[in-house]
C-alpha cells in the first residue's frame, strides 16, 4: 500500500520547515486548549518541579566560587536546560511556553477564555510543582553540598533577582521568553530526541548567562533562598516574601509580553493570510 504524504513526511529526517512550525504551534495550541483541568494542572506540575531541577543543577554549578565569572554563567547555562529539555521531552505544561498559544487564537482556533484559562491553571501549576521541589531540594539537603557553599550560591543568585527595580526586571522578563519561546520553537521543529536538546542549548543558555528573568525558574530560585535565608544562609534579610511578589509580578508580565512577539511575529509571517 502506498504511503500518504503525511506519512512521507514524517519520515523526512529534516526538521520541520518554519511555517510548518508555525502551523505544529497552532496544532498544539488547540490541544492544550483542550485539555482537562486537573490533567493541565498535574502537569503544570511536572514542569514547575523539571525548572526548579535545572535550576538546581544551574547552581550546583555556581557553588564553586573559584570558577572565573564567564565559564559559570556558559556552563550554568548549559546545566539550566535540563529543565526545558524535560518539559519538551517528556511532556509538561510551562507557562512561559504556553504564551505561543497566542498563535492559535489569532488564528480563531481558541478563544480568549480558553487561552487565558490554561494559563492561569499551568502558572499556578508550575508554581505549586517548584515548590515541591523546594521541599525536595531542601530535605535532600543540596544546599549544603561544597561546605554549604551550593546554599550561598543560591541565596545570592535570588538577591539579585530582586535589587533591580521593577521595570528593568520587567524587560529582562520579556528578553528571557523570547529566548525561552525561541527554543520551544526549536524544540516544535525537531524531529527527534537529539534535535530538540541540540537545538535548545544556545538559546536557553544565553538567558541564563545573560540573567534574564524566568517566572517559572523563579518560583524555584526565590523560595528556596528564602528559606535558607531564614536558616542563616546569606546576608540576613536579604531576602522576604514581598520580594518574591515583586519579582515574580515583572517577571511574569514581561515573560508574557516576550512570547508574545515571538508568537504574533511568526502568525503574522505564516498564517495571517490562511487565517483571513
């Protein structure tokens, strides 16, 4: 029997053309649109706990104070994508990525409700799954790897995630998710296990090293050191929860703003005119 086009062309080993991305982001826009509260919320989860894992590799990697300033920012980096390389592998609902639905409500294939409801449930999912991990990290007591140095890298990454002020945390937020988005856009493209962790290294390591803001990354990185501040870890009050607030409020607001442009720009190049 004679194989459909489909099916040659999922067997074609290149990745996948840009504006056959840009269709798979509508595609997949509209199933995560769809799918069940409480399944979107787990998963949320899963990707919540996934970020807070390579952010704790990323400062792991940050504990050896000896390491000269370029090579832990390069290689930190480089740790931190074993977050995303989990979500798109193994499957999870990441706010920060979820913002490219807006392709497919552009396109009238979801509706505002639809949209705004997945991401309230999967921010709200990411955030309870990075807490777990807190917990986990926090009792597994990584923290006090390298002399408890792991646990001073963490409260100094976190101190200064909330020094900038509001709107220069903001832009860093929408610099991030362009990255962040960019690297879904690979990861949408890829064909197989290989291509997707390939393809997401450079961009997601350049937000690290450049200290762009993640809100789902942050949701891990502020209440840990938030606890370990309260233990003594750092320079005392360095940390509060209305820092937490205070980043995470700029953060999340510009990560939406930046998937956004990367979202409309990509609609606006290949699928405006289908749309019409």
């Amino acid at each position: 029997m004679a194989l459909s086009q489909e099916d040659l062309n999922a067997l074609k080993p290149d990745a996948l053309s840009p504006a056959q991305t840009e269709a798979k982001a509508e595609g997949v826009g509209v199933t995560k649109a769809g799918m069940a509260p409480a399944k979107c919320f787990v998963s949320a989860m899963l990707a919540g706990a996934f970020i807070a894992f390579g952010g704790m590799f990323f400062c792991l990697f940050l504990g050896d104070p000896t390491i000269p300033f370029a090579v832990q920012r390069l290689v930190g980096g480089i740790c931190f994508c074993l977050g995303l390389s989990l979500v798109l592998i193994c499957g999870a609902e990441l706010f920060t990525g979820n913002v490219l639905m807006c392709a497919a409500k552009a396109s009238g294939k979801i509706s505002w409700g639809a949209m705004l409801k997945n991401w309230v449930i999967v921010w709200l999912g990411n955030l309870v799954g990075a807490l777990v991990a807190v917990a986990l990290v926090y009792f597994a007591q990584v923290w006090a790897m390298n002399g408890g140095a792991v646990g001073e890298a963490m409260v100094n990454v976190a101190a200064g995630k909330v020094s900038p002020d509001w709107v220069t945390l903001f832009f860093k937020g929408i610099m991030c998710n362009v990255l962040v988005c960019l690297a879904v856009w690979i990861g949408f493209a890829g064909r197989t296990v290989a291509d997707k962790v390939v393809g997401i290294i450079l961009p997601i390591s350049a937000f690290v090293a450049c200290g762009f803001e993640h809100c789902v990354a942050n949701m891990f990185f502020l209440p840990m050191a938030f606890i370990l501040n309260v233990m003594g870890v750092g320079d005392p009050g360095v940390m509060s929860l209305g820092g937490i607030a205070y980043n995470l409020s700029a953060a999340t607001l510009g990560n939406i703003v930046g998937g956004l442009l990367v979202g409309l720009s990509y609609w606006f190049i290949y699928a405006k005119r289908r749309a019409k």
